[in-house]
C-alpha cells in the first residue's frame, strides 16, 4: 500500500525563481520591530 508520494523539482534548473507571498499580523505595538526585522531579513 502506496502512503504518500512527493515530487521534488530544482525550479532553479528550471529557471524559475520562488517568491513567496506571506502576511504578517503583529501584536499590538510591534509594527515598528517587524518592519525593522523585514529591513534586517537578508533577500537572495
């Protein structure tokens, strides 16, 4: 009996690129360190 099964591409051999979309809902009073946090968040 087949469980599972999972394919996984190298979407750079590909040539595509990944971009991921999220969404960030801080606490109270936290905007300004996420913001701080996302400037800090190395990008490829």
């Amino acid at each position: 009996m087949v469980r599972g099964y999972r394919a996984e591409v190298d979407s750079q051999r590909l040539g595509y690129t990944l971009t991921a979309i999220i969404r960030i809902r801080p606490a109270q009073g936290q905007l300004r360190s996420v913001a701080e946090l996302v400037q800090q968040t190395p990008r490829s």
